[in-house]
C-alpha cells in the first residue's frame, strides 16, 4: 500500500552526450577522458575555479599578478627576437597603455595585432613586463566594435579540460545541458524535501546553475575553497550514493545463505591454548565479535582493522579453524606472492600439528602438482588454502568454503574486493568475509569507503614491544649509518635496507638496490647481504627471504617489496632511503618490521635534502608517534583520501565532487540518509547510484 501512495519519481534521462549539439565521436572520445559518457555527466562536471569578466578595468587600475578584463585600441605592433620570434601588441586606453605579448601566434593573429584603431577586449594576467610597463602574455583577446558594451553578467568557470578539449567547448556543452535542466528533462530532484528541509540543502537544480554560472556577487571564497552551500548540496547527494550502492551491495550479499560456524569451538581452543604467547585483550575481544558474526546464517562482512604488529594473523587463523572444525574450507589471499608465502609457511607450522592441512596455491604451480592440488581442494581434502588472486580464479573450486579471509585488503581497492567477493562466492552460498588492512584507516575513510563491512579494531600491542626509535637523517651521513649497520649485526641482529625503487633510470633520483647491494659488499665485506625486490625471480627472492628470515644473511636489502607483513623478529635495524617519498602510511608499515622482538629496535629514515616543509613535517609526524592511527589521520590531512585508501594507485574511480577530507562532517548525516532511503525509498536508491557512479560500474552482479 505504502509503495502505492509515494509520488512516481521522475526517471531522468540517460541521455549519451553525442545527443548534445555539436559532439560527435571525436568530442565524445574526448568527453569521456573526463568521465563524461552522458547530459548529465556534463553538469556534474564542475569548474575547477572561476573569473570575473563581468567588469572592464581600466588599465590605470591594472595590478601585476592579477586577472582581469581591459578594453583598448591597438596602437602598433611588432615581431622581434632573434631565436625566437615573438608578437608584441601594444595597446592603450583613455587612462593608460599596456602591451601585449604572444610566443606563439598564427599569420591571421599577427595581421589582426598590426592594424592601429581596432578595439581589443582582452582578459589575463597582468604583469610587470621586461621594460617596466605592463603586460600580458597570451591574453584571450576578441575584436570589438565601438558600440559593444555587454560583458558577462555572470563569473566564467574555468573546467578541468584534456588535450585538444577547449574551456569554450565546455562551456557551450554546459550551457545546452543547462536549459534541460530547467524542465528538469536532466538531474531532476532525487532528494525527498524532508531531508532537504532537515539538512538545509539547496534545490539539485538551483545549486547545479550556481555553480556553473555564479552571479557575480557570489562568495567567491566559499565556492573556491568548495564550501558553497551548493557544493556541499551536491557533494551530499554524491556520498550519498556511494554510501547506498555500497550498503545495498551488503545487503544482497546478505539475503544469502551462509553456513554457520558454531560448533564448539575446541580446535580453535587448542591452536590458542599451544601459542607461545597469550592473547591480548583487544585479539580476544575481536575474536568474541568475529565468533557472534560467524555463528549467524548469513555472510558475515566484516573488517579486521589494526596496526602494524598487532596480531592480526593470529586472529585469522583461530577464525579459520571455526570453519574447519565444522568440515567446512577456509581461504587466506594475500596481495602478493611472498606475502602469501609468509603466510602459507605461518599457518602450516601452526596448523598442521592439529592434523589440519593447509595448501598453498601459487601461480607458479603447474601441470601435475597443479592439478592434484585443485582435486584435492574440490575434494574438501584440503582445509586451508593460502595464495594470492590465483586462489579465485575460474578452475579453483572449493568443496565446501565458509570462510573468506583477504589480507592487507588495502592494497585492491574497493572494486577489487568487490569482485573479489563475487569470485568466492560457490554454489549458492556466499562465504563469510573477513577483511584485514594493512594499516589502520581513519574512521571518516572507513565509514565511507568500507560502508558494507562491520569493523572489529585490535587497538592494542602484544605487550614487550618498544617503540621503534626513530631518526631522520640526511643522506651525505651515510656514511655513518653504514657504520651503525656494522655494529648491529656485529652483535647479531640484522637489518633491512630499503631502496623505493629498482631501477636507476626511473628517472627519480632513488638509489637502485642492486647498485647499494654491491655498494655496501664493497663496504661491509665481512656482512653477509642480499637482495630482494619485485624484478628478480620468485626463487630468487624467496631464497634470500628465507636465508634471512633463518638468520643466514645479516642485512637485507630491498625494495618496498617487504613493506607488507614480512615478519622477521630478530632484525631491529631498518634504514628507509629516498624516505621523503613515500606516504607516512606505507613508512609506518616499514617501519613496522622492526621491533617485533625483544630488542630495542631503530629506524633511520635517510632523505636527500633540501627537503620541503611539508616532507619535513611528515617526516617529523614518523618521529614522534608509533600510533599507526594517528599517523592515518595525519597521512589523511597531509595527502588526501586517494593516497590513503590506495585509490591512486589502482586507478579506480574516485568521487567527483564532494572530497572526503573536507566533507567528512557531512557523513553522519550521509549515513541517517542512506539508513531511511534504504528502508522507505529503495526506487530513489536505485536512481541516486545510477546518477553517481552509473551504470557502468560494477561490483559484480550478487
Ligand atoms: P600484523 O597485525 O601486523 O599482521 P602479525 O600477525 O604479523 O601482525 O603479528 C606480529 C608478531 O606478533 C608475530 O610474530 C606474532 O606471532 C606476534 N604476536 C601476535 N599476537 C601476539 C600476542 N598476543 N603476544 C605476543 N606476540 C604476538
Ligand atoms: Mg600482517
């Protein structure tokens, strides 16, 4: 009855942008670089920031280092400069003179510029030019006639454009776009007036004009800085839709069947009761969350988050011996080979004196052994299996998965995971999901961009760790810090060297690994070194992991590739060159490959100065805090959202206008909003997503 009573929502149209005037497949290629497929798409395309040609300055008035709009006649020109040619126009008005500079100009340009008497209106920047007067260098400039007077009754946007996209071009496309809006034939209102009323939202419509064609009274600070009301309007509406896409995502997953995981819980019992060590508070605490998810009949969804060294792996495999003690499979993918690796040879050691059998399903495995391993795995003759994506590809089957755990999740990205899932999906029933990070997000990201998990936090050390004493150090003092390495191993700890990147000609002046490998030979002679990084073979780069981890090599040099999870308690050294370029996040994960034993460990960060203030303070941010939290917090002030999440490096899709570090005050509201759409107003849901993140995304169909 109640769906009977609510007003038909008005069905905006999908109409492709080649149905605008004038965009033809050349255009539309172009359009679609922006993420520009449809009408709509166009309006939600806003300036990047805006001018004042609403007002004519006379050039008595003009300031150097300001934009403005003149009019005047053109009293001579000339082409000078020996190597390179270039076009002066000179100019005056009633009140003064300025002249005119162009680099580049084409004959029609240079015969316009020489006729005296004609009337220019120009718009730039002004600035003190090389003889004292003024001038502005590649100014748009349009022939007037005398009685000419209109000039923008409005502020022009400047777009965010692409090669071979003209600012001009946009802004015709904007202005077609703008009169469907209108008769709301475009982005007609999706948000119901109660909650506009609430929130004190501004109309879609009025909000979209404004901030296209602002009037020139317009709080022009606000809009810069992107906290004009209409902004924020708009950047509600986005959060909105990602927050529903993704809560609606969780809840088809959770219409599905999954097996409950309750028995007695006596193996787990056993695996904890056998640990060397007890477990913390906050891992015991996690571990009754997790058990109540489990226990249910519907996938449990839900994110391990904790820093570096808390003991999350401990946490995975108890959870992985629910499901074994009740005959079901459990799988662990990791983000990279040796990761996988680690894990593997962890959950074997701890698992198979249980009798429990653990595999280990690399993309290196082939033929035979390849196949056994899958029968057995589709047999349900293997309990646990360990690997990377391979673990999801198309021939892998599972007799009987109930439990899904995906490590240092992080590194994917939120369509990865999201497909991901899909892919451990078998026959009916949907595993339950645990997803551990690699660092800990700040809680504005989480509850964005993780809106479909639950989130279990581990927000304490196992106890005897000591912070890792940290030293930012410039890189002509080397020398010294060689010195150091030879007194740790001297007394039999070891090291890590880290070099950010591999290859010399990356052109960034990083030290390449393998040079600082015989650097340091050459140095060290009676060291025992290796090398680690992405390029050398997996054999060899497991060869020199498992020599160091067995205590055979003192110092390993590597690149970022032992940034996740390597665990190595007896090395307490770490030296991080090129440490400016990296985020605080992956330095805190580095970093966090020391200190897990009982000696008191050190890292020297190494840069290569003159360092800016921001690196220095970001380096600073490393040496006073060890919380892994408040350094994510930091990251996230310092970088922004897409460094955080990993977002930049994946590619994905990020949001469009609202941004999650400025507007993360909305997102309470944004979670209340989506909490009653999804109850009373599922139709308004669907065409939120669809205007937002479209119809071309998908998170794999549950
Ligand atoms: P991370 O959360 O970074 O993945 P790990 O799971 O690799 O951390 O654990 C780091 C180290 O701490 C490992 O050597 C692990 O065996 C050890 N550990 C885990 N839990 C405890 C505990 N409760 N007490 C002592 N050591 C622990
Ligand atoms: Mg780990």
């Amino acid at each position: 009855m109640q769906r009977l009573a609510r007003p038909l929502l008005p069905e905006p149209a999908l109409l492709p942008v080649t149905a605008l005037k004038g965009v033809g497949p050349k255009l539309a290629e172009r359009l679609h670089r922006l993420g520009i497929r449809t009408a709509e798409d166009v309006l939600l395309h806003l300036p990047l920031r805006y001018q004042d040609r609403s007002r004519i300055t006379p050039i008595s008035q003009l300031h150097p280092g300001e934009e403005a709009q003149i009019e005047a006649e053109i009293t001579g020109a000339e082409v000078t400069g020996r190597s390179r040619r270039f076009l002066l126009c000179h100019l005056r008005d009633s009140t003064g003179v300025l002249t005119l500079r162009f680099f580049h100009f084409s004959p029609a340009q240079e015969q316009l510029f020489s006729q005296p008497g004609v009337w220019l209106r120009c718009f730039g920047e002004v600035r003190s030019g090389y003889t004292g007067g003024l001038e502005i260098i590649h100014p748009e400039c349009r022939r007037i006639g005398v009685e000419e007077t209109a000039v923008a009754d409005c502020l022009t946007p400047i777009y965010p454009a692409t090669a071979g996209l003209q600012q001009f071009t946009l802004r015709g496309l904007v202005e077609q776009a703008l009169m469907q809006l209108d008769t709301a034939a475009l982005l007609p209102e999706l948000l119901p007036l109660a909650l506009r009323a609430q929130l004190k939202l501004l109309p879609m419509a009025e909000s979209v004009r404004l901030l296209h064609q602002p009037p020139t009274d317009v709080a022009l600070a606000e809009l810069d800085s992107g906290r004009h009301p209409a902004r924020r309007r708009l950047a509600f509406e986005e959060l909105l839709a990602h927050q529903l896409s993704l809560r609606r995502l969780r809840q088809r997953v959770q219409q599905q069947a999954a097996p409950p995981l309750a028995g007695e819980g006596g193996l787990s019992q056993q695996f904890v009761d056998r640990l060397p060590f007890t477990l913390t508070g906050a891992q015991q605490r996690v571990l009754a969350e997790i058990a109540a998810d489990i226990a249910q009949s519907r996938p449990m969804l839900r994110l391990l988050q904790g820093d570096v060294g808390s003991g999350k792996t401990v946490v995975a495999a108890t959870v992985a011996l629910r499901a074994v003690e009740i005959g079901a499979q459990a799988a662990l993918m990791a983000p990279t080979e040796l990761l996988a690796e680690q894990h593997y040879r962890n959950f074997r050691d701890w698992l198979q004196p249980l009798g429990i059998e653990v595999a280990w399903l690399t993309g290196r495995l082939t033929g035979r052994a390849r196949r056994t391993l899958l029968e057995r795995l589709a047999a349900g003759e293997i309990h646990v299996a360990v690997g990377t994506h391979a673990l999801f590809q198309e021939a892998v089957t599972f007799a009987n998965l109930a439990l899904a755990i995906v490590d240092e999740q992080h590194r994917f990205g939120v369509h990865q995971r999201l497909a991901l899932r899909e892919k451990g999906r078998q026959r009916g029933h949907c595993p339950h999901q645990l997803i551990m990070t690699a660092t800990p997000i700040p809680r504005t990201l989480a509850m964005s961009a993780y809106a479909d998990l639950d989130t279990s936090t581990l927000d304490e050390l196992p106890p005897g760790r000591q912070p890792v004493k940290t030293v930012v150090v410039p890189d002509h003092r080397r020398d010294a810090v060689i010195e150091r390495i030879r007194q740790a191993c001297r007394s039999g700890q070891q090291a890590y060297w880290v070099c950010p990147l591999i290859d010399e000609s990356e052109a960034l002046q990083c030290q390449a690994a393998a040079v600082t490998v015989e650097h340091l030979t050459e140095i060290l002679p009676e060291l025992r070194i290796g090398l680690a990084h992405g390029r050398l073979s997996a054999a060899h780069k497991e060869a020199a992991m498992t020599a160091f981890k067995a205590g055979n090599l003192d110092l390993l040099v590597a690149t970022t590739v032992i940034e996740v999870g390597v665990d190595v308690p007896n090395a307490s050294l770490m030296i991080i060159e090129n440490a400016e370029r990296l985020g605080l996040a992956q330095l805190h994960q580095l970093r966090g490959r020391v200190g897990r034993g009982a000696a008191a460990s050190h890292c020297v960060l190494l840069y290569r100065p003159p360092l800016s203030a921001v690196a220095h303070a970001r380096l600073a941010v490393l040496r006073e805090c060890h919380d892994g939290f408040e350094i994510a917090r930091r990251d996230l002030e310092l970088r922004g959202p897409g460094e955080v999440l990993g977002t930049r490096q994946t590619g994905e899709q990020t949001l469009r206008v609202a941004d999650l570090l400025r507007d993360q005050d909305l997102l309470n509201a944004v979670r209340h909003a989506a909490d009653e759409l999804l109850r009373d107003d599922p139709d308004r849901v669907e065409l939120l997503i669809r205007r937002w993140i479209g119809a071309g995304v998908h998170y794999g169909e549950v």
